[in-house]
C-alpha cells in the first residue's frame, strides 16, 4: 500500500543518518554526496557486500543540483545506449520506495513531448518507433490526444506555436528529490557508511599511475578505490591528475509558483518554447527552461531566461495567467559535446569517473548507481555505461542525444 505522504518523516533531516568523524582509510570514497554519490554507496552495500565506504560532500548532503532539479523521470530517449541505461534507472525508480523503506513520493503520471511542426512531428513519430524497438512505452497522440491527457494545455490552431501532437510515455513521472536523497543517506547510514559533510575535496594521493587516497580540507584520506560523482565540478579534480574531461558547466533556473487546485494531470514539454510544466504533490506549478548559455558555476542564472519561460507556459497554458511565482533557483548544468555522460574507468587505476549527465542526472540517480557500483567492485565498467567511457571523444563512437535533451528535463 502506497504510504500517506510525510506520514513517518522526521522533524529534520539530520535524524537520519549519523555524522561521523572520517578514518584515515577506506575501502572505497565517493567524492560528492547528492543522488549519485549516495545510490551508488547503496548498491555497494546492497549488492556487493561493500560497506567501508566514505561518501565526502564539500556542503550538505544531497544539497547541490539533488536540491535543485525539478524531479522529471523517463526514459523515452532517442539512441538504444541512452534508452537502455534510463529505462534500467525507470525500473528501478519503481521499486525504489520499498527498496529504501522510505516515502519518495513516486507518481507516474506520464509525460508529453509537444511537437509544434511537422519536422517535431517526425522526430518525435522517430523517437516512438525507436522507444518500441527498446521495449519502452511510447506512444504518438495527436492534438485531440494531447487535449484528452491534459485538458489545460492550449491546442488551438492561432498560437505562435501550434500543438500538432506529442510523443507520450505513460510510466514517466515525478519524485520528491529531498526525500530520495535522505532515503539514501538513511539506507547507507544504516549499513555503516561514512557520511562526511563539510569536507572539500582538492586533489588525489597517487602511487605511479594509481590513485590511492583523497585530499580534503581536513587531511588525506586513504582509498583502496576513488569515484568521482560531483558533476560539473569534476572537471575541476581531474585536471590535477592532467586529465582533460569534456565538460562545460552552465546555470540553470527553473521556479515554482503559489500553491494552487490540483489542475494539471501530467508533465508537459515543448523543445520549440523551451519551458516544460508538472504540479508538484503540495500543489505548486514547477517550471524549467533551457540552460543559460554562459559558463561557470554560479547557482544564479539570467533575468530573460525567466522571462522567456513563464511567456512560455503562458502560452500553452492560459489558466495560469494569474498565478504568482513563488519563487525561482539555480542549479548547475555539466553538459558534454554529445549530451551524454561520461561514466566509466580512468588513465588512473583505481580512480572511477561519472559526470556530464547534463539535465538528465536526476532521473538516471538509481540506475547509474547500480551500474556504477557494479564498476567499482569488479572494475569492469557495466555494459549499461560502456558506451560512455572518456574514449569516445577520441574514437568519434559519441552517443548524440542533443535532440532528446535540446531542453531542460
């Protein structure tokens, strides 16, 4: 039975997990605390019996792009290697509550891709067709189809952009992306897990070719294995080690309005007007656009980029003229030259890299951390993530996902 939401939550998160002082070795560390870092500490515990493990988190835990994402989850991408590594992140995603003995507040309420012309049309009609292929659920609605799943959604024929129709996939979904983090960190605390916050780290202790520690802020750390999970500041890190990793980092905003009625059903997206919409579980519309073009890692992002997005959702969703904006933030964005991670093995021994994921990092949080630890124990990559290895970007074998990732997600 499906739990009443926040039925057993603690009055603060802190409850649940222990804050340890960090050993001076361990068998694995993983640097970066939000969902990545703490789902993959999961499977190691969980599948490979691995449990002297130290997550290390410069802030909080699951305070950086883990709190600042706007919860979207599917797996309707456009190539099988995408697709595959997704929809094993979807599955996962719907036995995760039980699976954490904690209330994530999973809805699979589906999600509509808009297409607004007819090259949207065929694009979309292609990603159907591919999703199919794979096994996945996808569907091709019309306009009267899009009407009929979301009855808010303005259809009609004199817009700038007109509704043709959408792809459709109905498992895809929401989460509450605080509760997914602590019901990690809880899990992990549990098993015996190291969760140290407040500790920075700037660099690596190597043995020739071989990483054998961490440096922090507050000494080194010793490390039979080192994985790196802190998205776009990895880059960062890795340039210590004279490794070059094709990221560039850029701010991405998104807002939510008041509270209001339930009224919108599903998820709706549209790459044409760069805005997509769902009504989180309280009641709050929240909102994502595209990324701001600029670079850095500043969680702040440009006026316009707000301007242009709530014209958008007004737009295609005229009932929401009058609601007032809440409040907005900024998250940061690693985005690589093919919009699609880089997770797998480094020059370095021992040393395990995944970042890149772009806008897509919340969704994949179970399923790269299942793959991720299967990487780490047996230090083979998991063929889920073998096509992301850093050495696509020299054999050319990229996995081009910017048609599937053209716009916040």
């Amino acid at each position: 039975m499906p739990r009443t939401p926040g039925a057993d939550l603690p009055e603060h998160p802190d409850f649940l997990w222990e804050n340890p002082i960090a050993k001076r070795n361990y068998d694995v560390v993983i640097v970066g605390g939000g969902g990545h870092g703490l789902a993959t500490a999961h499977y190691l515990v969980k599948n490979h019996g691995i449990t002297n493990v130290a997550v290390i988190e410069r802030g909080w835990l699951a305070g950086g792009n883990m709190a600042r994402n706007t919860t979207l989850i599917r797996s309707n991408y456009l190539w099988d290697e995408s697709t595959a590594i997704y929809e094993h992140s979807l599955k996962l995603w719907e036995g995760l509550e039980e699976d954490l003995d904690y209330p994530i507040l999973f809805s699979q309420r589906g999600v509509l891709n808009l297409a607004h012309s007819l090259q949207d049309v065929r694009d979309s009609r292609r990603r159907v067709e591919a999703n199919k292929l794979n096994g996945v659920d996808a569907e091709w609605v019309d306009a009267d189809g899009v009407k009929e799943l979301c009855p808010i959604v303005n259809t009609s024929s004199d817009i700038r952009y007109p509704v043709l129709g959408a792809t459709y996939q109905a498992r895809a979904g929401i989460a509450k992306h605080d509760y997914v983090g602590w019901g990690f960190a809880r899990r992990v605390s549990q098993a015996g897990v190291h969760l140290i916050q407040d500790t920075q780290v700037t660099g690596f202790l190597t043995d020739g070719d071989r990483v054998v520690g961490v440096r922090t802020n507050k000494g080194d750390i010793g490390a039979g294995s080192v994985a790196l999970t802190a998205a776009g500041h990895t880059s960062t890190l890795t340039e210590t080690l004279g490794i070059r990793v094709p990221i560039q980092s850029h701010p991405l905003q998104a807002l939510v309005s008041e509270l209001l009625e339930p009224v919108h059903p599903t998820i709706v997206m549209s790459n044409a007007v760069h805005v997509y919409v769902s009504q989180a579980h309280k009641g709050e519309l929240v909102m994502g656009a595209g990324v701001d073009t600029y670079n850095g890692f500043g969680q702040r992002g440009s006026f316009h980029i707000i301007e242009r997005q709530m014209a958008a959702a007004v737009e295609l969703f005229p009932i929401f003229a009058r609601a007032h904006l809440l409040r907005s933030w900024g998250g940061i964005v690693d985005v690589t030259p093919d919009a699609s991670p880089i997770v797998g093995l480094t020059p370095y021994e021992n040393l395990y890299l995944n970042c890149g994921w772009g806008t897509g990092g919340f969704k994949a949080t179970p399923g790269l951390g299942h793959v991720l630890a299967h990487t780490i124990a047996t230090g083979t990559p998991h063929e889920l993530i073998a096509p992301f290895n850093l050495d696509r970007f020299v054999n050319g074998r990229l996995v081009d996902e910017h048609g599937a990732a053209a716009v916040a997600h």
